[in-house]
C-alpha cells in the first residue's frame, strides 16, 4: 500500500465517518474511492483534494503531506525526486554557481621538478597533494591547456581545477560520462547531479569547454580501467583510481605527448554539453532558428516579446547611440521571426511560469529579467505599464501565455532559464558583469526540464491562464491607480 493510501485511510478513519458517506460527500464514486483506500487505484489529476481536505478538516501541514504522495504516486517516486532536484536548482542557483566558499587547504610543497619521470602515489592525502602540487607547477606562467576525463562528483579534483582555473589563464577540456538510458528504463537523477556539480566551473566562461560521452557509469568505472580518471597538462600525465587514494603520474614527454593525443582523438568524438551565447540577439538567433515557441521560468513574467525598439532605446546600457540603435532593431526583427514562426504554428510565442511576487517587484523596480543588469536600466513606471498593458493584449489574444505559480516553487531572483522545444535549455544568469548564456544540449537533461515543466502546470502549483490574465490585471490595476 502507497503512503499516500496509508495516510488517506487513517484522516477517513479519524472523521469518524464511513468510507462511503466520505466518497458521497466529495462526490468520488464509492467504489472507485475504496480503491484509493486500498492502494488499487491512483487518482487522477481531477481528484478533489481540496474539497476532501476542507471535508476531513485537515490541518495545513496534513493537506500539504498529503498533496505530497499523492504527487509522489501520480508521477513515480523517482521522476518525483527528480523534480524536486529541478526545483532545488531552480530555487538555489546562485548557490550552486557560486564559488567555493571553503579554501583550499594547505599543503606542504612537493618539489615536481625533483620527482622521478614515473611515480606511483599511494593515500588519498598524497595522491591530491600531488594532483595540486604538479597543477600549480605547470601553470606557474598562467598558460596553457589543461584535459580532464573526471567525473565532477570528486569534488576535491573539481574544486583544486576551479581554483586553479580562477588564477591562471588556462582553457580547461574536460570530458564526463553520462549515464546512458536504455529504451524503456526509468529515467534516474545521475545527470541532473553532473550538472549541478559542473556549474561552479561555468564561471570561468569560454575558459572551460566541456563535452561529453554515453555508457553505463558503474560499468565504465568497475570494468573499463584500474584507473579510469586522467589529468594531463603539457608536461605531466596522472592517471588516478575512482576512489581517489592511487595515482601514477608521468613527466616522460613522449608518454604525455601520446596521451595528449588520445584525449584530442577522444574529445573529437564527444559531444558538447553545453555551449555559450554572450548576447541576448545570439540567443533570440538560437531559439528563432530552431523553435517557435518557449517555456520560460523566472520571478518575473518574460516580457521579450512585449518590448518596443522606442523602450530598448531608452533602456539599453550602450553609449554609441548608433549601436544602441542597432541592437534594438535587431532584437526587435528577431522577436518579430519568433512571433511569425509561433502564429504560423498556432502556439504561443513564449510560455511564461513566474510568480505574484516577481510580478509585483518588477512593478516596484522595473528590473527586466531577461537582460543582464549590466545590459538594461531599469524601466520607468511609464514603460512598466505600457509593457503590461502589452502583455496583458498578447495574453487575451493567445500569442503568449502566462501561469502564476505558488511562491513555494519560485526560481532563483538572478536567473531566467528558457526552454526551446525540445533542442535547448537555456540558462540566463544576471548576477555577473558580461555573463553569457549558458545553452543546455543533452537529450536526457532537456527532457527531465521538459518533464518537470508539464508535471508543474497540471499540479495545483500554477494558477490556468485566465486565472493569471485575471491576476495580472487586478496587481496592473493596483499600480495604476
């Protein structure tokens, strides 16, 4: 029996009422809801939660539990546990991006130079004083290429790199393996955990490339090699176990030289994760070429498609006005594409999931989440209105469409993440000067977003679209009276 069948089973119970005069009641057929009772049947999106909750007079924190596995039983507990993850990204993602809070640790110097051109390190304490030590000696001159094939959950190897990264002006290759789907399998959360712990390392913008291969990750790592991670530099090679604690190191050139090549052969053929897009007009190409419609995520509703090239003028940080002038009118010819492949398709240009109170501060501050601080003033009161009058016109005529959201599900105030179809994922985040556009292309993590998108619009957490129209009018009118 589900959870959610042991909890609906004793609030029934404590009513004191029978399980069919509770069925009448919420007007469940009886036989149909026993099956609920007994774990035989999942409910449908169309179960009456609130009514039955209000009718057993539960508290909030039993409703919420129960809303909870029911969740859990309508969509899996895995696929449920995956979209909590999504969320927790969503909602913490200046968190995760941001830089190590905890320091290196000291080390006592290890002389590189001095080592033999063969070295087998034993203990994870040496095996990373050696990592460090060589990392450090290499790009004392800050240049150079530096080839990782290490997955990003050895945390110690990932933070020593960033640091490393962050001082030296190094491009960084790395290659991950992620995990391989088999046709019908349940979809798990490996991937999204990758992601996660590579996004630090995206600070270090067009410096870090990152690409990536499939397999099965338990048998590349029990049965590909003794020693599956590699690092390699211009002068050293280090090959190192999966649990960190052995390591071979070499400085014999014609050794790293040969597998300086290898990785190259290898890179070739993996895939790029994630690509990058360092302007709003690049990104408006990206999603133009490839999809009519997008589902954005953000505090505030996207207001791209809304905007005048007479607002971008006024707003846009650019002190040539002749270029100024010229990235509005771009911006303006590619919504105009965007909004002709949408009609043309009968959808919605942009699907937008933001919450009341992201409404509510772009109404305060007229921040536009979708530029960078650095791009964009913020908007004057008069621009503000003009642009909600607009979208509020594109919402009644189904060009866009729009769903507040509990604010229990809001995302992160400094990033907007647009998902194009089923090509991209794309990740905006304003906090940093000049911060690119991360764009997500892994057919399993796009589907996940994808996945996590549908299952948010059909749970109770997003308000239908004419509810929103009729909200987002009501706050408009507050502002405007």
């Amino acid at each position: 029996m589900s959870k959610f069948a042991e909890l609906l089973t004793e609030y029934v119970r404590r009513s004191g009422y029978s399980n069919s005069r509770v069925a009448q009641l919420c007007m469940v057929d009886r036989t149909l809801f026993q099956k609920y009772l007994a774990g035989r049947r999942i409910p449908g999106d169309d179960f009456p939660l609130e009514r039955l909750s209000e009718f057993l007079l539960l508290t909030v924190e039993e409703r919420k539990q129960l809303a909870i596995e029911l969740q859990k039983l309508q969509a899996g507990e895995d696929a449920y546990n995956r979209y909590q993850k999504i969320r927790r990204m969503f909602h913490k993602f200046s968190t995760i991006v941001a830089e190590p809070t905890v320091p290196l640790m000291p080390l006592p110097e290890l002389d590189v130079a001095g080592l033999p051109p063969a070295t087998v390190v034993n203990g994870h304490a040496d095996v990373y004083l050696m990592i460090r030590s060589f990392l450090e000696h290499d790009f004392r001159d800050s240049e150079g290429e530096l080839y990782l094939l290490v997955q990003p959950e050895c945390q110690d190897i990932m933070h020593t790199v960033w640091e490393i990264g962050r001082r030296h002006n190094i491009t960084i290759r790395h290659i991950v393996c992620m995990e391989q789907e088999l046709p019908g399998e349940q979809q798990g959360s490996y991937n999204l955990d990758l992601l996660e712990y590579v996004f630090p390392l995206f600070r270090l913008k067009k410096n870090y490339d990152l690409r990536f291969y499939y397999d099965r990750i338990k048998n590349h790592i029990n049965e590909m090699t003794l020693f599956p991670f590699l690092i390699v530099t211009e002068n050293t090679m280090c090959q190192i176990n999966i649990q960190g604690t052995q390591a071979i190191m070499t400085r014999n050139k014609p050794v790293v030289n040969c597998y300086r090549h290898r990785f190259r052969d290898i890179w070739e053929n993996c895939r790029p994760l994630m690509t990058y897009r360092m302007d709003i007009s690049s990104f408006l190409a990206l999603t133009v070429q490839e999809n009519p419609g997008v589902i954005s995520v953000q505090n505030a509703p996207g207001l791209a498609f809304c905007m005048s090239e007479e607002i971008l003028n006024r707003c846009l940080k650019i002190e040539d006005p002749g270029k100024r002038a010229d990235l509005a009118r771009e911006i303006m010819k590619e919504n105009a594409e965007w909004k002709a492949r949408a009609e043309a398709k009968k959808v919605p240009a942009e699907i937008s999931y933001f919450t009341e109170e992201g409404l509510r501060n772009f109404l305060k501050n007229g921040t536009i989440y979708e530029f960078s601080e650095h791009l964009a003033s913020p908007l004057s009161m008069d621009d503000r209105r003009t642009l909600m009058e607009r979208l509020c016109r594109d919402m009644g005529n189904g060009s866009f469409e729009a769903h507040l959201v509990d604010e229990e599900y809001k995302i992160d105030e400094h990033l907007v993440l647009k998902k194009c179809g089923d090509e991209a994922v794309c990740f905006i985040y304003r906090q940093e000067k000049n911060r690119p556009m991360l764009v997500l292309h892994e057919n399993s993590l796009i589907r996940s977003f994808g996945e996590y998108l549908d299952w948010l619009s059909k749970n109770i957490t997003a308000r239908t679209k004419e509810e929103t129209l009729i909200r987002v009018k009501e706050i408009l009118q507050e502002y405007t009276a």
